[in-house]
C-alpha cells in the first residue's frame, strides 16, 4: 500500500536527457489585442443604472433610514424606558415650545407645531436615541430678526430653506464646512444669546411690555418702564425662577440607602427635575384660574385650537384683508438670506454637538443627523413649523430616562398632537411670567463663563475670538457675531502660518550674537547621520534652522528674513543646516522660497542641507528641483 504512494524518480542518468521545454510561441501582442477586443464586446452599464445600485443597496438602506437598523433588535423590555423618556420630554417640550415660539415672535401654537413633525421624522432617520428635537433657544432667537417684521410666514419660509440647506450639506458630506466655527467662537455666541434672550423676557417676568432690537437696546427699554411692573406678575415671576432652580437641584439629588421608600423618593425627585416646567406652569396657570380675574396677571390668551393644515411652505407674503402679494419669492429671500444661512449653522452645530456628548464613545454618522435635522425642517415647513434642531435639555432629559430607541421620539410628537388637539384651550390661563421664567432659567445654564479660566491657563489667544463673538454679539447682533467671530479666529490662525516658530541653533563661534550658542554634536535633536556628516566639517561655522510649524506661503517672506538676518549676525558661516523634523506640510510657495534661499546662500558659498525629511516634505522638494540644496536622508 505504502509503496504504491511513492512517486517513481528518475535516474540519476535520466536526468541529463530531460530536455528544457519550447519558448512559448504565443504572441503576446494578439493576445492582448483579443483580451482588449473581448472587454470591448462586453457591454458597460449605464452610470445612471450603477448610481442607482449604489443607493438603492442595502447598506445604503440600512444608513439613511436607521429604523431598519434598530426596529429589528427592538424588544418587550425597551417599551417602557421609551415610553417614559417619550413622556418626561413632551412634559418639558410642551410649556417650553409656547415659551419659544414667544421668544421668536410667533403666536404660542407655533411653538406646539414646531415640536410635533421633528420628533416622528427622528424617530426614522434618527442614527442615536438620545437626541430631542424640537424649538430651541438659539433657532428662536434667531428667527425673530424676520418673523417679528414679515409674521409666521417668513418663520415657515425659513424652516423649509434651512432644512433644504441642512440635507444638501449631509448629503454631500460637507459637514467640514463648519470646523471653521471653532468652538471658542460658540462659546461665545451661544452667550451673548443667552444674555439676549434673558434680556428679553425681563418685561415678562415683571409684568409689563419690553420693545427692543438688541441686548443693550431691551436693557434701557426695561429700566425706561420699571415702573409699570405688576406686583402680581413680579411675585410669580421671581418665586417661579426660584422654584425651578430649586427643582432642577432636587431632580440631582440621589438617595443611597436601599429600600423601596428610597427608591420612591428617588424616582419622586428626579420627576420634580424632570417636570419642573410643566409643574411651574400648570400651577401658575391654576393659580391665575383659581383668582378668575383675567387683568391680575398678564395671560398668554387664546391659543389657536386643533392641528396645523397640511400644506406647503409659503413663498411669498400676503396681505391677509387683500389677499394681495406684499412681498414676492425673490424679495423674502433677500429679507431673510443672512437667517437662512446663519440657522443651519446654528441648527447643524447644536445637533451634532449635543449627539456627540450623549454618544458615550460610539462613533456617530453626523452626516446621518444632518440629514435628520434637515428633513424634520422641510417637512416640518408643511405643518406650519419654524426651525428646529437638537436640544440640550430635553436631550439630558431623555437620556437620563433611560431611552433605548428614537421611538420615544415618536411618543413625544404624539404627546405633543393631543395637546394641541385637545388642550389648548385650557391653555388660556398660562401666565407670561411663569413663561419667561421657563425661558431664563433654560438660557441662563448657557453662558459659558465656565471656559475662560481653562483658556487663560492653556492658550490666552482663544480668549481674542470668545470675547469678539460675546461682544459682537451683544452689539451688532447675534446674526453678524458669529460671523465675525469665525473671521477672527481665521485671521488667528492665519497669522500663526505667516509667523512660524523657528530655532536657530550656532555653532560655538565669538562672532555669533543672536540664537542659542552650543556645539552643534552635543545638541539633542541632531541624529546620528547628521552628526557623521557634521563631523566630516567644520562644526564651528554652521547654523541649524529648525522651524517648529508647516512652511506656507503666508510664511515664506517672514522665514527667509529671519533665517538670512540670524546667519548674517553668526559671523562667518559656511554650512546652513534645515531641519524640517516637524514641518508635515510644505506648499508650492514654500518649496520655492527653500529653493531661492539655497540658491541666493550658494552664491555667497554657503552650503544649504535639508535633513530629516517626511516623505510628503521630500516629494515636494524633489519636484521644485532644487539643485543646491542638498538633502541628506
């Protein structure tokens, strides 16, 4: 059995008689002509037909509506932390959306109809549970500049054209766009927006009416009309603030000790947190029910009962007794062009920064989300809505909650349906006092004061962009802020190109006057073959040049003076030595100035070498052709 595995060798003679096999005589031309021939016979497809098998494939699917994703991995046990979080959300999301759509200067319903289509479009295009989407501080303020001069309609515009803005730009993944909006230039807007907003709901707060443009406008207008405050509305407007920050701390306490009174006390005092607007509202309302005299306390009124019509976004505004168009597609867009580019901005930014915080470490399509918050605005424009995102607040809510899935998203829309379809009318009641207590004590945990000790202490730069976003904010208006505060921070940036760090290091030399003065073989960044090469010269007349930042062309004047100015003070030097160690980037312009140095130093018979370069460094200088600078690898 064994031996007849064997493989059978030949002789040892036998071998010399095997003959080297025939040279193919395949013509490798006509070979390739036919292969060439036969890719051509096959028919390519249609780029429309292989873009469509790109997105319409499940793992496109399966990105663009998460649903699929989660809804499968759903079980009996998440229902009920959903539908808590769902609820906990809509007891905070309803008095704060009539709060909002005040401070946006809208009638109170359009703060419940913004809160309605956001929540069930998350609940589909969603990527995290945690996220709550619905009217916010920042969108509201920002909507006022055009809803108070042209009315709802103009709010509604501008839901539909930012929402168009937000999806295009998660579409195409432009989100990359906005980290040129640093976050020291939000810090500070997000500020001044806060101290904005809480200047205007002073006059709400003590009863009487505030008309302003701006922080500093309302402030003077406030204190013009002190004396018109409302004992009544003053009292419930300063305990109402009291009481809500004292709920909000209550919500944080936690019993340790075990046992079901502790556990019912613990989750007792986390729904006072949780609820507290809701609480601070109803019990103001039906305290100012219970008096039934309407003139003690200014009331929100009438809110316009039952649902939104379903119907498309307004593009141009009519007169509402002549039904004549007061102003066309193209002038509304011109009145509100710098809202419609400052929202998304503001919409994008909120929302990705908030799912970031609550993703605990997961990765997070924020392209996903832009999507997300775009389509909640365009459809939201059909409802009646004005620009919506992501809010800290109800998000904190809903992740301390407990929630599983962005279906609870879904139970506080319809939350949100049977109040307006049913309650609205006992809505009457509410007093704008308890409202504008709401809203300052929401906007007042935004000011950022927080972050400016920890930029003194590591980078006081960064405090230049904060304190001109706050200011600007606070001056000119929240809109040009953030604009002026991106510029700043980019005028910093830029000037840090145009002026790198650089050391120079001098050989030992009694001439030498300027720059660190050592023997260039004991200096600690010198390696090994530059130190073999140093050796084989004279060690006493080189300088080393090391540049501590990318060489840019904002940099390329200011480097070559500097480099020239420290060699001429050195005395007598034969050898200029650049060290790009930490240079990771070097443009056209930059390589042509390292170029038109060597060349102007080898003129005055001095050698340039370039050592320790990257790989990126290194094709670029090869492709300047540089032929006297020398390049030791």
């Amino acid at each position: 059995m064994l031996d007849d595995t064997l493989v059978k060798m030949p002789a040892p003679n036998a071998l010399n008689d095997i003959k080297p096999p025939k040279e193919s005589s395949i013509d490798i031309s006509s070979l390739k002509n036919n292969i060439v021939s036969e890719e051509e016979s096959i028919p390519k497809e249609p780029c429309h037909k292989r873009l469509a098998k790109k997105i319409f494939c499940k793992k496109t699917l399966y990105k663009r509506l998460p649903i699929l994703r989660w809804v499968k991995e759903y079980k009996l046990s998440y229902i009920v932390p959903d539908f808590i979080a769902g609820l906990s959300v809509g007891l905070t999301l309803v008095p704060q959306g009539i709060a909002y759509a005040i401070v946006a200067g809208l009638p109170p319903q359009y703060g419940l109809y913004a809160s309605i289509m956001g929540c069930y479009v998350y609940a589909l295009l969603g990527s995290t549970p945690y996220l709550a989407i619905g009217p916010t501080a920042l969108l509201s303020i920002s909507t006022y500049s055009a809803a108070s001069v042209w009315g709802p309609s103009a709010a509604i515009f501008l839901c539909f054209m930012s929402g168009i803005i937000e999806t295009l730009l998660g579409i195409f993944n432009l989100g990359f766009l906005l980290d040129f909006i640093s976050p020291t230039v939000i810090d500070g807007f997000t500020s001044a927006a806060a101290l904005t907003i809480s200047s205007t709901q002073l006059g709400s707060l003590f009863g009487f009416s505030v008309e302003g443009e701006g922080f500093f406008e309302t402030l003077i207008e406030f204190f013009h009309h002190i004396g018109e405050l409302k004992v009544p509305d003053t009292i419930m407007g300063i305990t109402s603030l009291i009481c809500l920050f004292g709920m909000k701390y209550i919500g944080t306490i936690k019993l340790t000790k075990e046992g079901i009174l502790y556990t019912i006390l613990n989750k007792s005092m986390w729904f006072i947190g949780v609820a507290r607007n809701a609480i601070i509202v109803l019990v103001c309302a039906g305290i100012a029910a219970g008096i039934g005299d309407p003139d003690k306390f200014r009331l929100v009124g009438n809110i316009t009962a039952g649902l939104p019509p379903f119907s498309p976004p307004p593009f141009q505004i009519l007169n509402e007794t002549t039904g004549e168009v007061i102003l066309g597609f193209g002038g509304l867009l011109q009145e509100t062009s710098f809202s419609i580019i400052i929202i998304p901005i503001i919409a994008i930014l909120e929302a990705v920064a908030i799912s970031k915080a609550f993703a605990k470490g997961k990765k997070l399509d924020v392209s996903q989300e832009m999507i997300a918050v775009g389509v909640s605005n365009i459809l939201g424009s059909f409802v009646s809505s004005y620009p919506v995102t992501g809010s800290f607040s109800r998000t904190a809510v809903n992740a301390n909650s407990g929630v599983k899935t962005p279906i609870s998203c879904a139970i506080t829309g319809t939350l949100v349906v049977l109040a307006v379809a049913f309650l609205t009318p006992y809505f009457y009641y509410i007093t704008k006092s308890s409202l504008a207590a709401v809203i300052i004590a929401a906007v007042i945990s935004m000011i950022e004061y927080h972050v400016v000790l920890p930029m003194w202490r590591t980078n006081k730069v960064d405090l230049v962009p904060l304190f001109t976003t706050f200011i600007a904010g606070l001056i000119v208006g929240l809109e040009l802020a953030i604009i002026i505060g991106a510029v700043v921070h980019i005028l910093i940036m830029s000037f840090g190109n145009a002026r790198p760090r650089v050391s120079i290091y001098v050989s030992e030399n009694p001439n030498a006057v300027e720059g660190e003065v050592l023997s260039l073989l004991d200096c600690h960044f010198v390696d090994q073959k530059m130190q073999v090469w140093l050796s084989e010269k004279d060690d006493a007349n080189t300088v080393v040049v090391r540049p501590k930042e990318n060489l840019v062309f904002p940099s390329s004047d200011y480097f070559v003076s500097l480099v020239k100015k420290r060699a001429k003070n050195a005395g007598t030097v034969n050898t200029v030595v650049l060290d790009l160690t930490l240079v990771s980037r070097l443009d056209y312009a930059g390589a042509k100035m390292l170029k038109s140095l060597s060349d102007e130093f080898t003129k005055s018979d001095i050698e340039v070498v370039a050592t320790n370069l990257s790989r990126e460094v290194k094709k670029t200088l090869t492709g300047i052709r540089a032929k006297n600078l020398k390049i030791i690898e």
